[in-house]
C-alpha cells in the first residue's frame, strides 16, 4: 500500500478537509472583526475627552451608522451624564451659566464601565459562530476514535478463512486497515492540537490586541462615574447652595441696618443746617414790626368786607 493509498482514504480526506475549513473560516471571521476593531480604533482616536461634548454630536452620527457597533453604542450611550448647567444673574445683572455639578466639569461620564458594553462578546465573538469554533478541537479528536473503530470493524468484516490463500489476503489487508485506523487517530488530534494552537495565536493578534487598545481608548473618553456618586454629588452642591442662601438672609437685616445708618449719618449735618435756617427765619418774622398805617389800612378793608359793620 503506497501513500497516495493512505492520502485518498474517505477517513483521512474527511478529517484534512474539515481542519481546513475550519481553518479557512477562522481566518476569514478573524481578518472581518480585525478589519472593523482597527477603524474604530482609528476613529477614536480623532476625538479627545476635553472636545468630545462640543464634537459630541459629530461623533455620535458617525459611530451610530456603523453597524458593526451601533448596538453597543446605543445601549452605552443611555448611560451618560452631560455637564449640565443652570442660567444664573450675578451681580452686574448679566446672565452667567454655572454646572449643576462641580464633579461633571466638562467631559461626558457614564454611569457604567466601558467594559460592560465593549467587550469580546459583543465586539468580537457576536460576529461569528464562536460557539462552533470553541467545539473544533473536540470535533476533530472525537473523529479520530470514530474512524479508526469504523474502519478496524469494517477489515474484521473482510477476513476469509476458508481457504490458505484467503486467509493470507484477508489478513493482510486487515493490517492495512489497521494502519488505516491508527493513521486516523493520529492525524485527527494532531489536527486538533494544531487548530488550538493556530486559533489562540490568531485570535489574540487580529481580535484580542485591538479590543484591548478599544477600550482604553473608551476610558480615555469617557470617565466613569456610578449613579450613588452623581446623586452624592449633586446634593452636595445643593446643601452648599443653601447653606450659602441661609448665610446671606441671617446678615441682610445687619448689613441693611448698617447702610442706612451711614446714610442717616451723612445727613445729620444738611437736617441741623435746615433745621437752624427755619429757626432763624421763625425768629426774623417776629422780628418785624407792622406800620400802623397799614395796621388801620387792614382794618378799613375788613369793615368794607364786612359790609360797614
């Protein structure tokens, strides 16, 4: 039995030809995720955490279009916080804008991990059949064990005793089926220990590595912050808030008493030289002295008015 015999055996075909489709497969799922993880790298890599909420809206249309995130991206994008801010007057009367929280500042926070939403289940083994792959290596070891028995049961099959020449054929080729078999076995977990091997290098260069660099990137962007924390902070900000109201109503009657008594202060000179004016212009009317003529003058007038009484 020359090679080509052992090569064109049904067995051995069916255990080369599905090491490499599975191999094949593999390579082409791989360089697929590969080939999306390394344009979301370059794309966030555009975008810096201290810009991101004025370019928010720019970045949000193009991560939303790409398929192969937009799912991750919509649920992570529930969890943000924005640095909101209240319209306040201040003391020229103008309009300035204070945020509700000191904590938020100027970048966007999320309330969960980046990790949650971007991790290899949904960036990486979503987008193949990943659970086929994981059962390769038991499919190609199980195939060893099936062939190798199929084949030492179907050579018991063609024994021939009846005859001496029979005899030595038959068990001549139940050798060959032997080897056959033993070839099978061989060949079916050396496939299988190569797919590992081949499947764990592959997957940590072409997936692993660019996953890995995603989400530091996600953790530059976005600092994370838990829903207990934003709600601390907030009522923080709020006692401070009051607290401040309070201090400012408890010394407005102090600082109103104090103003108008500098006023009422400055006035005291101009209210005593009014005061002294009247009193010297009281003092000059008793002062003058009536004519007599114009004394019985007034009284003519009174008797004409008084119709000659």
């Amino acid at each position: 039995m020359n090679i080509l015999t052992y090569i064109l055996d049904p067995a051995i075909l069916l255990i080369v030809g599905t090491f490499i489709v599975v191999v094949v497969y593999c390579i082409k799922k791989f360089d697929y995720v590969n080939a999306n993880l390394i344009w979301l790298i370059g794309f966030l890599k555009k975008y810096n955490k201290n810009d991101l909420s004025y370019r928010f809206s720019e970045f949000d249309k193009t991560i939303s279009s790409q398929k192969y995130i937009s799912n991750s991206w919509a649920e992570f994008k529930s969890t943000f916080v924005f640095s909101e801010s209240v319209a306040i007057k201040n003391r020229n009367n103008g309009v300035a804008f204070q945020n509700v929280s000191n904590q938020v500042g100027n970048a966007i926070q999320t309330t969960s991990d980046p990790t949650y939403f971007f991790n290899e289940d949904s960036l990486v083994q979503s987008k193949y059949n990943s659970k086929f792959v994981q059962i390769v290596p038991t499919l190609l070891t199980g195939m060893g064990p099936l062939f190798t028995f199929l084949n030492i049961a179907i050579a018991f099959t063609k024994v021939d005793f009846s005859t001496q020449e029979t005899t030595i054929a038959s068990v001549s080729g139940l050798m060959s089926s032997m080897q056959i078999a033993a070839l099978c076995s061989v060949l079916a977990v050396s496939s299988s220990l190569i797919f590992m091997f081949f499947e764990k290098i592959y997957y940590n260069k072409k997936c692993k590595v660019p996953l890995v660099e995603i989400q530091e990137l996600m953790y530059n962007l976005f600092d994370s912050i838990t829903s207990e924390k934003f709600l601390v902070e907030l009522l923080k900000e709020t006692k401070i808030q009051n607290n401040n109201l309070t201090n400012l109503l408890s010394e407005m009657p102090k600082q109103l008493n104090d103003a108008i008594g500098k006023n009422l202060t400055k006035l005291v000179p101009y209210l005593e030289n009014t005061i002294y004016g009247l009193n010297n212009l009281r003092e000059t009317v008793k002062s003058i002295e009536i004519p007599k003529n114009l004394m019985q003058s007034g009284d003519d007038i009174d008797d004409l008015f008084n119709g000659g009484k």
